[in-house]
C-alpha cells in the first residue's frame, strides 16, 4: 500500500504530538581570562589561534543531579517517542502518562535547585578551599545565589503540529525521515546489549529487558511508518517464546543473538522492514538458496531466519575527567544521548 504525504500528514497531525523538552542547567564556569593567569601582553596569543576555555568555580559533583534529572526526563520522552523537529513525537495516547512523569521530574529539579541555591555559599568556599593558589581569580568570578537562581529551569511543552496553510510540502522530508530516526534510536539502545550477548552462550533477563523496551518503543510508533511493522513483529515472536525466568540458551539464544544483530544496525533494519513489506524476504518457513557469489556480501544476507555474523560496533566515546581549569569542550557541543540506559 502506498503511503501519499496527506497521508503522513494525517498521521502527524491528528494521531501525534510535539514534547518539547528544555532543561538549562548552570555549567559551573567561567570563561577563563589571560589575566587569570598572570601573563603578560606580549605573552597573550590571538583569540584567532588560541581559546583560553573556561575556569570551574564549584564542585561538579553539586550539580549532578540536575543532569541525571534531564536524562531521565529524556529517557522517559524516547522510551514512547522518537526525535523530531528539536523535540520528541509521541503518539497523543502516551502524552498524558508523560506528561505526569515529566511533572514529577520537573518537581524534583525544582526542588534540588533550591537545595543547591541553599547550599551555594558553602559549595563554592569549599571549592575555594580546595584550590588556594587560585582564590582571587575564583572569588572574583563568583556571581550570588540569586544570579545563578536563574540559570536553572525545567520546562515541556505538548504541542500539536500543524503546517502554515500553503505550506504542507516543507514538512513532506521530515516526516520522510520519522522512520529513520525510529530505527536509528532503536540501534542504539541494542548496541547496549554487545557485553550481554557476544562471547556468550546464553542471554540474562536482565538482557530480555532490553528486548521489551525496544518492542515498546516500537510498539507505540508501528503506525507511522509500515516497515516498522515487521520488525516489531519479529521482536515480539522471540519475546512470546522466551521462558519468563531463568537463563535463555540454546536455539532460542541463537535467535535473540541473531535479532540483537539485525536491530543494531538502522539501516538494515529499514531495508528488513520494506523487504518484508515488498515480499522480497521469504517466510520464514521457506528454505532460501545461497547465491554463491553473494556469500562474501554482508549487507545482502537474507535476516528472515536472523542469522548474521557478528560485527562490531561503534565505540563510544567518554568525556575525560576536567580539573578545575580545562578547555570549555562542552560549549562545542549541543546535546544525547544516546543510548538511553
């Protein structure tokens, strides 16, 4: 069947909804000046060749809890939704049940900002005291609680998407790539999974866990795109076989392992599903002959039984630890996630 745009926009506009979430979070910094430093004028190198990063005026460890709040509330958003438009599209059935979590969150944020602004004076002497050799440039940079009150704040908004009259067609590309974003966070919450599954000889619960999150996303979004469909059908007949305790092994170990390859890779996953929708992937009951001279080609095996070979993924990346002085990274970059556990 073949999806028109005023379908997809009949979709977009009636059956979901925008969750916009912001969550500012004070850095704990300050630009770091040449003067912090004590250097002379003809010692300054140009702006143009060298950033002087910032200075940290307290212990970041005070304001980790604020970004473990945003990333749960995060979490909460693509565990239902999936990314667009600089927010999350999730299906209007889910909005009231997140909105009740992102409330909740939005309460506890709230509380530990006034925690921390009680806390402050105490926080930065402390952070004084740590560093001596630096107190005039900290004290100097320090702003009071009640500037810094304001550096904090944590807001969603439920938002109904809806094109300006003679412009349907500008949304046509992003609602185009819903499915791909779908596919490519559902590939990052299996990349989890690798320590789980490879080099082993049988899957945990706790692994299984991972599966069911992937078929609830899934599960709430089928309707948007048709080739998630197939897939969502394909996780949930391994999650109807498992036994509800106790370790999976075996065939069924072989299968999961085999589903775990096909949903850590976007891309495979959109060509599995339209495959699958096309008629050009067999059945599962079918026996399909292998084309000798496609034997090498990983990217044309037929996933339908879910065998595969093991491929590595991507690494991930950590921010090194920063001391007190450090080069403001943080500022080149606009957001996460990632993988979402």
């Amino acid at each position: 069947m073949t999806t028109t745009l005023d379908d997809t926009l009949i979709t977009l506009t009636e059956r979901l909804s925008l969750i916009v979430l912001t969550a500012s979070i004070w850095s704990g910094r300050k630009k770091l000046r040449a003067d912090d430093l004590g250097l002379g004028a003809g010692e300054i190198p140009s702006e143009e060749l060298v950033s002087l990063g910032s200075k940290r005026l307290c212990n970041p460890d005070a304001l980790r809890v604020f970004h473990t709040l945003k990333g749960q509330a995060e979490r909460a958003c693509l565990r239902v939704g999936t990314r667009f438009l600089g927010g999350t599209l999730v299906p209007n059935d889910q909005v009231d049940a997140l909105s009740g979590i992102l409330e909740g969150l939005k309460r506890d944020f709230e509380r530990e900002v006034a925690s921390f602004l009680a806390e402050y004076d105490r926080e930065i002497a402390d952070w004084i005291s740590r560093h001596p050799d630096w107190e005039r440039q900290l004290r100097a940079a320090v702003d009071p609680a009640e500037a810094i009150g304001t550096r904090f704040s944590f807001r969603y908004r439920p938002l109904v998407i809806q094109p300006a009259e003679g412009h349907r067609e500008t949304l046509a590309e992003d609602v185009a790539e819903i499915a791909h974003s779908l596919f490519h966070e559902v590939a990052q919450i299996a990349v989890s999974l690798e320590k789980s599954l490879v080099g082993k000889d049988a899957m945990t619960q706790r692994a299984l866990g991972t599966f069911r999150r992937i078929q609830e996303k899934l599960g709430v979004l089928a309707f948007v795109d048709p080739r998630i469909a197939p897939i969502l059908a394909l996780v949930e007949g391994f999650l109807s076989r498992v036994p509800r305790r106790g370790p999976i092994s075996g065939a069924l170990f072989q299968e999961g392992f085999g589903l775990w390859l096909l949903l850590g890779d976007e891309a495979r996953l959109a060509r599995h599903g339209a495959g699958r929708l096309a008629g050009d992937v067999a059945p599962e009951d079918e026996t399909v002959e292998p084309d000798p001279d496609e034997a090498c080609r990983v990217e044309e095996i037929d996933l339908s039984p879910l065998e595969a070979t093991a491929h590595d993924p991507a690494p991930v990346l950590q921010e090194d630890l920063l001391g007190p002085w450090s080069v403001d990274r943080r500022a080149l970059e606009a957001e996460p996630l990632d993988s979402f556990f």
